[in-house]
C-alpha cells in the first residue's frame, strides 16, 4: 500500500471514535495488530490499545503504545489506519495489557 497519499489526522482527530477497529501496520506494511480502545482525552497525549496477534480477537494480546508513537493517517477512501516501524514480534513482547 503506498501511504504516501494518504493525509495524517490532527491531533483533534485522534478520537476514540475515529481510530477503534483501526488497523496498524508495519515496517513492512504488514497488518501487525488493530486499535481496541484509547486511554485518555485523544490527541497526541492518549494510549491506544493494540489487540496483536490471534484471529479475530481471539488470542491477541492487548499492548498499550502511545498515539504519538503511531503515524495515524486516512486513505482516499477515508479509512484510517496506523503505521508503526515495530514488527508483530516486537509490539508482542511488550508486556500485556489490563484494563
């Protein structure tokens, strides 16, 4: 996929409403997980939840990786995803996360 045109959301975009079911991509531009929820208000200053892993939810494993971290952007279809220079290996050996 090339991001290259894709625009980058602001920081008023980086809502709860906007990113959950977000996928993330890698180096790579591998899928390498997919935005469960957000700690905090949004903005640059708030924490995604990233299920890595599994099938459809089932046996992911949810990290916590700060939203300035993530290069958030939408496509020119207005889908959002994320791109990370973490592989799938890395972000699951981050420890799990607890609600």
């Amino acid at each position: 996929m090339d991001h290259s045109t894709h625009t980058r959301l602001s920081a008023a975009e980086l809502t709860e409403s906007n990113l959950v079911s977000a996928p993330i991509y890698g180096a790579e531009d591998e899928k390498v997980g997919t935005i469960s929820h957000l700690h905090g208000a949004g903005g640059d200053t708030a924490q995604a939840v990233i299920d890595v892993g599994g099938f459809l939810g089932i046996g992911s494993k949810p990290v916590l990786v700060a939203l300035d971290k993530l290069n958030m952007m939408r496509d020119e279809n207005g889908n959002v995803h994320g791109m990370t220079s973490w592989t799938k290996d890395q972000l699951k050996a981050l420890p799990e996360h607890r609600d």
